[in-house]
C-alpha cells in the first residue's frame, strides 16, 4: 500500500523493525551506521561546500565534525543504541578489515555471543600494538609528521582558538574597565562644570576660578569698590 503518514521512510522503517526485532547491542550498532547513510543535513552539507569553495578546509572540517555527530546521535537513538556504542563500532570494523580474529569478534558479538565493549577493547589492544610497530619502523624523518586522525588534529586548532579567543576577550575586557573609569572621570567633571554654571547664573558665585573652583560672592574688598568709583 502507499504510505501517507508523515514519518520519513527511514523513521516508519527503523520504528516498525525496532518492535517486531530482538537485535544484540552490535547488531543495533551496525544498524545505525546503515541508518546514518540515509540521514541527510542539507544545511550543514551546503556550509561544507561553501568552506571547500573558499578552499577553508580547516571550517570544513569543522562542518562535517558537527554534521556526523548529529547523524551519529539521530541515527543511535532510531536503532536503540547509544553514539558510544556507534563509535566503539567504527573502530571494530576499521580493525575487522585488517584483523580475521576481530571479524569473527564482532560476529559473535552481533549473534548476542559476546558484548560491544569486549571486542572494542580487545580491537584497541591490537590497533595499539600495530601503531607501536608502525611507529618503529617510521623513517626518522617522517616521525615529526602529525599523523594523528584528522579530527584530533582539528580539535587542537580549536583549542588553539579558543585560547585566541579568551585572551583577546581579556583584552578587551581591559579596555572596557579603563574606557569606563575614563568616562565617569568625565561624567564627575560635566556635573562639576554645570553646578558651576548654574551657580553662576543663578548670582551665587562669579567667574573667576579659584583651585580648578569657582570663589563664592563675598563682601567687595576696599579695592574692587575703588575700582568701581564706590569708595
């Protein structure tokens, strides 16, 4: 029949096998990486192509980090599974291509036999023993590159920019504090200035300014009557 509901295809799929199927944790791992390839983000993809455009591969990267933690955490939560699960299940198959004792691990484990976590730590035991071969017989003057996954080697350039970012923040953070102990010292000097003036508009004081003051109106001295032809 024709479907008319408002589900995706993918979410009527995964809600009706999730009832009727008893899967193991990593059947329901490998589900969810089939899941993930019909997942799309089409504002997240149209910012990776805008990034490749500019040829800014580090905000790329960036990008697609996002994009597929989404789809890892939409994709564990249709299969009924968890995104660590889904993460210890990419390494598992990275290291079942190139280990058969692994492969048949991650069988058993999908038949129920064995537990995610066992083979996981087990593909770890071996993909560390590899590295430390690997690294071994490196020529020395390859040693210095980084060869770490692309994703820790962006992770460190957002650390990077983070601090960036912090300290320029410290900075104007500074700047803030002296523009604002600059202003009031001027706002304390306009409301000196127009007390002044209302003072002297107002007969209270005359103009002559007496330490950065204005001198009261007193009694006229002998000379200032003098002067004004009144003595």
């Amino acid at each position: 029949m024709d479907y008319k509901g408002k589900l995706s295809a993918i979410d009527l799929v995964t809600s009706l096998n999730g009832i009727r199927r008893s899967d193991s944790p990593a059947a329901k791992a490998e589900i969810a990486k089939r899941i993930m390839a019909f997942l799309e983000d089409e504002e997240e993809d149209a910012k990776v192509e805008e990034a490749l455009k500019q040829e800014d591969k580090l905000t790329a990267e960036k990008v697609r980090f996002v994009r597929d933690k989404k789809k890892i955490m939409a994709a564990a939560g249709m299969a009924g599974t968890t995104s660590e699960k889904m993460a210890q299940s990419f390494l598992i198959e990275e290291m079942s291509e190139k280990d058969s004792e692994i492969a048949r691990l991650w069988d058993d484990a999908k038949k129920g036999k064995r537990s995610v976590s066992a083979v996981y730590n087990k593909a770890v035991r071996k993909k560390e023993a590899q590295e430390n071969i690997e690294f071994e017989t490196t020529p020395r003057e390859e040693v210095a590159k980084d060869t770490r996954p692309i994703l820790a080697q962006v992770n460190d350039k957002l650390r990077a920019e983070i601090k960036g970012a912090q300290a320029q923040a410290q900075e104007w953070k500074d700047r803030y504090f002296g523009l604002k102990a600059g202003y009031e010292l001027l706002e304390n000097k306009y409301d000196t200035l127009k007390n002044n003036l209302k003072m002297v508009l107002e007969g209270k004081a005359d103009v002559k300014i007496v330490n950065n003051g204005i001198r009261k109106k007193a009694h006229p001295t002998p000379k200032e009557l003098r002067k004004a032809e009144l003595l």
